[in-house]
C-alpha cells in the first residue's frame, strides 16, 4: 500500500530545477492537446464542407467540447483532491481515446449529415470531459511537486506544453486530413492517449495528505468569479481563431489556415518562455491587464485585415497576449487556497474558461452567419477588452489591501 506523500514540494523543489520537476505533467498535456490541436484547422471545414452544415453547427461541434469540459470541471477537481492527480490523469487519458473511437463511427454516416454530426458531438463530449481530467490532475501534479509559491510557473509550463501541441497538430492534422481524410484525424485522436497511458501507468502516484474540505460549489464560485470573468471574456479571442479562421481563409481564397495556429501557438509559447515567470513576480492582475490589452489589439487587427499578412499579425499579437492572461489571472484565483482543496479551486477557475468557449462559439457563429465571419473578430476584440477591465478591477483592489 503507497504511503502518503508528505508536502512533497519541500522536499524536492530545494534540490531539483523547478522546470525539470515539471517535465513529466508538461509531457502528458502536450500528448492530450495534440489531438485537439490536430482537429482545429480541418473539423471546421469537415463539418461545413463535407457534412455541409452551416456555421452556427461548426460553432455547436467546436463549442461541445468545452461545454461538456465545463460541466465536467468541478467533479474532475474533487476527484483530482481526494484520489489523486496521477488517477484524475488517468481517467481523462482512456476517455479521450474513446473520443476517438465516435470521430470514426461518424464517417459510416457520413450521408447523413445530422447522424454523422450526432456522433461528432459525443466523440467532442467525451474529449472535453477527457480533457478536464486530464488539465486538472496536471496542474495538480505540477503544484504538488513544486510548491504554489510557482503558481504562475506550473501554469505557464503546463500552458506551454498545450500551445506547443497545437503549434505542431495544426499542421500536421491538416497534412493528415488532405492525405488520407478525417479518418486519419480519429485515429490518431484513438491512439496518442493511449500511448501516453502507457507513458503515465508506471509512474509513482502523488497520494493526497490531507481530506478534500467540503466546500459548497457556490462558495468556489464566489471565490474565484472575478478572476474567472476574465479568463472567460479573454478566452473568446482564443475561441474566434480556433473556431472561424479556417473559415476566413477558405472564404477569401487565403489558401489552408494552419499558418494562422502556428502563428498563434508559436508566439504564446514565446510569451510564456519569455515572461512565463512575470505573474509570480509582478503579481497576477497586473501581468493579465497587460497582456489582455495585447490580445485585444491582435482581435482587432483580425477585424480589419484585409490581407492573410495583417491576420498572421493579429494572430501573433493574440497569442503573445492571451499567453500570460490564465496563469495572470489564475495567480489571483489561487491565492490563499489550501492544499487539500486546490484542485476544486483550479477546476472552478477553468470552468470559466469552458463556459466561454462552449456558448460563445456557437453564438459566433450566428453572428458569422448574420453578418459575415470578419464580424467575429470584432465581437471577440470587444469582450476581450473585457477582461482588460476586469484585471485593473483586481489590481486596484489588490493595491487597496495593501
């Protein structure tokens, strides 16, 4: 029978690098984005293109996943504090690959749009579901191995890993779908979580010390909303590109709109690399108004560009910006939250995140259908300057305790 790990973050943090602490949990978020990364630039054109739906269900089928990851978030953050991260990623891995399995079950019913599409929607349930596991039980990881005095750190690693794996699937998921078609997608869905299974079963579990405390749902609400608010109008940006700009591209006659979530993922991952240690130093509200006013004027170049150089642009000033705006924000969410129920606190404050991208998505794309898809990247420049707002909200009342 395991023994407890006790405050594991003392005793391993003083002695090792805190990157090299985190390079296994880096390891498994870049394995469980990469599917999500490798579907980006060709589900919404399988869906609009093959399956002739139009934009208001590519925005349905992009936002399942993060609805059903919203609903999912509080249940993997209680199971992450009382079984452990290493049995939340465990979970979240075998779910994804049955994700997989329903992309391939779609392609049978290809000649029936709607049936095909039903089937689509579970495989993104069922991954959005994987994916709250999986991101909770990480950051969890992540902490518990290093200590919360690298809150920000944990996060931006971990985020890192996930732009990075969309940085690569973007363009070798488009790569697979020209060569051999959306089959090749749902495979490789079914089979990377599998393999990173394998990767995770023989690792040393990280046992919790300490009962989960009973704390109600609301009262995490009320602790972390603020915070939560931003990342949720911040995360809208991030929405627009991931959901319409293969679309954009496709209905300019642009050519294929991998470059766009290379551009956007490369330089979110300069961001994190570069500054990833400013949220903890600096201070989470500061570090989010900064870079959420980044990400809103890269929105609004997206607007008004009317030439694929002025979007790559947009994208770039969207990814440096929106880089920091979680772990900014997340900081503030964390702060003064006991061990034992962290994972509860991270998995309300990433809801916020989920609740963003699962309705707004699908009301994008009733905006894209009213008043063309150029119209998205106007709504989402607007809410992201939302969260500008939000964060100078926190950053006075911060200075004000001070």
């Amino acid at each position: 029978m395991s023994k407890p790990v006790v405050d594991l973050s003392r005793q391993i943090a003083s002695s090792e690098p805190v990157v090299r602490l985190l390079l296994p949990a880096v390891a498994v978020m870049f394995a469980a984005y990469l599917v999500v990364g490798l579907a980006m630039p060709v589900l919404p054109l399988h869906v609009h293109e093959e399956l002739g739906l139009n934009t208001f269900i590519v925005g349905l089928v992009a936002g399942s996943q993060f609805a059903a990851s919203f609903i999912s978030r509080f249940w993997a953050g209680n199971h992450a504090d009382s079984r452990g991260a290493k049995h939340a990623v465990v979970i979240g891995l075998a779910v994804a690959g049955l994700a997989g399995l329903f992309y391939g079950l779609s392609l049978l019913v290809v000649h029936h749009p709607e049936m095909s599409v039903a089937l689509l929607l579970l495989g993104r349930a069922l991954l959005g579901g994987a994916e709250s596991f999986i991101a909770v039980g990480v950051l969890i990881w992540g902490l518990a191995r290093v200590g919360t005095k690298h809150t920000g750190t944990v996060m931006s690693w971990v985020g890192t890993a996930m732009y990075v794996a969309f940085a690569i699937g973007a363009p070798l998921g488009n790569a697979l779908y020209t060569r051999y078609g959306f089959i090749a997608i749902a495979a490789a869905t079914a089979l990377v979580p599998l393999g990173a299974l394998l990767f995770v079963a023989p690792m040393r579990a990280i046992i919790p010390n300490a009962a989960p405390t009973s704390r109600s749902f609301t009262k995490v609400i009320g602790a972390v909303w603020m915070p939560g608010i931003g990342l949720a109008l911040s995360s809208i940006g991030f929405g627009a590109i991931t959901t319409f700009i293969a679309l954009l591209f496709a209905s300019r006659g642009w050519g294929p709109a991998w470059s766009a979530f290379t551009t956007v993922s490369i330089f979110f991952v300069l961001g994190r690399l570069l500054f990833g240690h400013l949220p903890d130093r600096l201070g989470g509200a500061k570090v989010a108004l900064i870079f959420a006013a980044i990400e809103t004027a890269g929105q609004a170049l997206i607007w008004l560009a009317s030439m694929p150089v002025l979007v790559l642009l947009g994208c770039a000033l969207t990814g440096f910006g929106y880089s920091l705006v979680y772990p900014g924000f997340g900081v503030e969410a964390v702060r003064g939250t006991a061990p034992e129920s962290r994972g509860l606190v991270i998995g309300a404050y990433t809801a916020f995140l989920d609740l963003a991208l699962g309705f707004a998505n699908p009301a994008l794309g009733l905006i894209a259908g009213v008043a063309g898809l150029g119209s998205v990247f106007l709504v989402s420049s607007l809410a992201v300057a939302g969260a500008v707002i939000i964060a100078t909200r926190l950053l006075v009342a911060r200075r004000a305790i001070a």
